[in-house]
C-alpha cells in the first residue's frame, strides 16, 4: 500500500563506504541501476561506492555520482519492492548535487544524461577547489542578517558569503581560505560558534564561477523535460517552473551562489501533503527536517528494510 511521497535526495557529504551495497545485493532494480552507471562512466564506481577506498570516494569528481546513482538506485529498489510507486511521488527536492537527482525522478532527464552531468559537475568544481585554495565554515546560532554581517566584516579584499542556510541556527559560509580564517574571529565577537569544515573548496561560493561556466556548456548539450511533477530550486526556494531554459539556467546559479534548503523544506511543508523519504545514502536531510518542523518525519531508504 503506498501514499503520495515527498523524496529528499542527499548532497556531498553525505556518501560512504558501503553505501549502496545492501540494495544492490537485495534488488535487481537497484543493481541494475549501478551496473548502468559503471558502463556509462567506463570504470566501477559500484566498486567504490560499495568498498572505497575512503579517500576516493570523498573527491567531490567521484562523490557526485556516486551519491546520484546511490539515490536512484534506493528508489528503483522502493518502487521494485512495491514500497513505493512512481504515480505517488507528488513532489521533490534535493540538496545541492542532489536537486539532479531530484529532477530526474521528475523525468526532466533520464539516468544516464544525469550521470554524465553530475560526472562533470564534480569534475568542474574539484578543478576549481584545487585552483582558489578556498574553504567553509559552519555557523551554528546565526540567522541570515548575521551570516550576512559576518562576511561583511571578515571578507575584506577575499571572497566571503553564505553558501548554505541549511536549517534554523545552521548556516554555511564559503570564500577564500584568509577569509574564512578572519571569520573564526568574527564570529567570536558576534557570541556565534564557529566550526572551520574539512572540504575540499569555498563551494557554492564566487571562486567556483570557473566550474559554473563550464556547467553551462554541458547543461546545454542536454534535453530537458519540464518537471511532472514538483521539484525546487536550491536557488529561489520555490519550484522550477516547466521553462526548461530557467531550470538550466538556475543550476548554473546553483554552484556559485547559496543553498536555501530551509526555504525548500518550507515550501513543501506548507504546499504538498505526504510521508517522506529520503533516498540513500544517509539520514542528512532527516536531521535538517528535526530543526525545521520536529513534527514530520522523514523515512530512511539508505537501506532496504
């Protein structure tokens, strides 16, 4: 028995060693989806997603697909299982690398087009992460108005900026490594906590508009469907519209300027009725979803019950 579904689908960050191997070996669906990625991209990436070695699957060129196909696969492996079905998934969203996840399961484009996309989406920002040397710290306590003056007052001649307002009191900033050092300091004096992340660059910050330019010539070597169904923009807060040009255009935005998942995670509370679920791999976004509204729940398929 299913129920109109709201899938969440993670972003970097989130991928490990193992994940996806359980649906894998469980379903023929969800091992059919890795088999296509390994083809597609001419080398195992089920290998690495299922065994590692850890500091390969972390390279955000080898992260963002293997989070992609992970994401699909736990879906196909719901719908084979007959936990899930395609005509109750009402609305989607995903973070990051994860809203082309989300658009695929909205038929905007197919597996294998997505793969090869977000195959050179995180080619083109690792590239542009070892170029600026940039970096991101996590302010915990801080609304926007705060984040905002924070970067203001640490930027001096870097770049500086919010990258993720991930939830209430949870918000990244990214910029230049001099900048995201002062902001430490800054953040001190505002009475905010401060945590300087382990990343590999200022993502979703001005230093990754080399990647972003590349994105556009990719973006438009692909053909895009208007959405069937829901599916918001990291950028605006709100649904793309079925201007396949606007979406191409949004997710080129979406590289060098911030995440508003709070106001994603809003819109569906406030617009769409339904359980949801977040794809494999983890438990991110469910976590997002306790600070955001403690009364939903959010169901796990980063593995198959």
């Amino acid at each position: 028995m299913t129920e109109p579904t709201i899938l969440l689908c993670p972003g970097q960050g989130a991928q490990h060693v193992g994940m996806g191997r359980v649906w894998a070996e469980r379903s023929r669906a969800a091992e059919g989806v890795f088999d296509t990625a390994d083809a597609v991209l001419g080398f195992g990436l089920s290998d690495v997603c299922f065994g590692g070695p850890e500091d390969r699957i972390h390279r955000t060129d080898i992260a963002q697909p293997a989070l992609y196909t992970a994401a699909v696969a736990s879906v196909r492996g719901l719908i084979e299982q007959g936990r899930l079905s395609e005509p109750d998934i009402v609305a989607a969203a995903g973070l990051s690398l994860g809203e082309y996840t989300a658009l695929h399961l909205a038929d905007v484009f197919c597996f294998e087009d997505g793969l090869r996309l977000v195959q050179q989406r995180g080619t083109f920002m690792q590239e542009a992460a070892e170029a600026s040397g940039g970096s991101m710290v996590a302010l915990i306590g801080a609304d926007e108005a705060q984040a905002t003056a924070l970067c203001d007052e640490a930027r001096g001649a870097d770049v500086l900026a919010p990258a993720n307002f991930n939830c209430p009191g949870q918000i990244v900033i990214s910029g230049s490594a001099a900048a995201c050092q002062r902001s430490l300091a800054v953040a001190e004096r505002m009475s905010l906590r401060a945590t300087a992340l382990t990343v590999a660059g200022a993502f979703h910050s001005p230093l990754m508009q080399p990647a972003a330019d590349r994105m556009a010539d990719a973006l438009d070597a692909v053909p895009f469907a208007s959405p069937r169904i829901p599916v918001l923009s990291n950028v605006t807060g709100d649904p793309h519209g079925s201007d396949t040009a606007r979406i191409k255009q949004l997710l080129v935005e979406q590289i060098t300027r911030p995440v508003r998942w709070d106001s994603n995670v809003r819109w569906l509370l406030a617009h769409v009725k339904g359980r949801y679920i977040e794809a494999a791999p983890g438990k991110v976004l469910g976590g997002l979803m306790r600070r955001i509204d403690r009364n939903t729940k959010v169901e796990s398929a980063a593995e198959p019950v």
